[in-house]
C-alpha cells in the first residue's frame, strides 16, 4: 500500500514537473519500471499549447499511470510466456508487410480513383442492380466508389503481376 502511494506521488510530481515549460533536455527520465524508462520527451504528445495547467496535470498523470500499468502487464507476460511464445518475428514482419502495403495501395487509390458518379450512374446502377429507386443516392454512390476501388486494385496487383512475369522478376519451383 505504501509502495502504490509512493509511486502515485511520485507519478504527481512528475506530471507537475514535466507540465512545466523548461528549454532543458527533455530526455529527462520520468518514470522508470524494471529496464524501461519514460522519458519527458516521450510526454510531448500528452500536453499541448492552450491546455491548462491542471488538465496537463491530470493528463501527464494518466499517461504516465497507463504507461506504468502497460509496462507491468508486459513484463509479466515476458516472464510468464514461453521462449517460443514469445518470438513475434513472424508475425511482425507480416504486419509490417500488411501496413506497408495498405498505405501504397490508399495511396495509389487517391492518385487515380476517379471518385465523380453522375446521376445517370447512379440511376443506371439502381434500375440494373433491382434496387428501390427511393435508396438514398449517397449510398448507391458509395458502393459505385466502392466497386471502382475494387477494381482499380485487381488492375494495379494484375499490372504488377504480368510485370513480373514478363520482367522474370520471379521462379516458382
């Protein structure tokens, strides 16, 4: 009980200190659990111009708290798990793979979607797919953007493909 206190006011006066404005080094450590260290720099995102002093108290507080509590649960979970357990390489690396990947492709999709639907679009669409001609266009709109991103992206993996294939950019054995 004394240690929580403790570290409940030492978490306090450490917010009151990092709301402060100083032009010193802000690598200062904060807080500090086993081998992990917070550090003021890290705070940066926590407080902001405009923000007043008590709510960057109770913010920092927060922030620093969660930050203890995260910390506490994954060195636990380390000392709990298995070796091989504990080994996420492949699984890193595939959702490293999976977000590089989404950003070129939302990426490639704001470059050439053409987002314009007419009303003769929307109109053709609802009387061809059987909707009810009351359905709001805003939606019908959006599944024809929908559609078009689809297959703006079957084109771009197909192009990307037949690219390699011509280029003998790959072997499958």
């Amino acid at each position: 009980m004394k240690v929580f206190r403790f570290v409940i006011g030492l978490t306090i006066v450490l917010a009151t200190i990092s709301c402060q404005r100083s032009h010193g080094d802000d690598n200062k450590p904060v807080a500090t659990i086993y081998d992990k260290v917070l550090y003021q720099s890290d705070l940066q995102s926590v407080v902001y111009e405009g923000i007043s002093r008590s709510d960057s108290i109770v913010r920092t507080k927060a922030f620093i708290d969660s930050w203890i509590r995260q910390q506490l649960l994954l060195h636990q979970a380390e000392v709990s798990l298995d070796k091989s357990e504990l080994d996420l390489s492949k699984q890193i690396e595939d959702y490293r793979n999976s977000l590089i990947i989404y950003k070129y492709e939302t990426k490639y999709v704001e470059k050439n979607l053409d987002t314009v639907v007419s009303e003769v679009e929307i109109s053709n669409y609802i009387r061809q797919n059987g909707l009810s001609p009351e359905l709001d266009n805003e939606a019908v709109r959006y599944i024809i953007l929908n559609a078009r991103k689809k297959a703006l992206l079957e084109k771009m993996n197909n192009n990307l493909y037949n690219k390699a294939v011509k280029d003998n950019v790959f072997v499958i054995y």
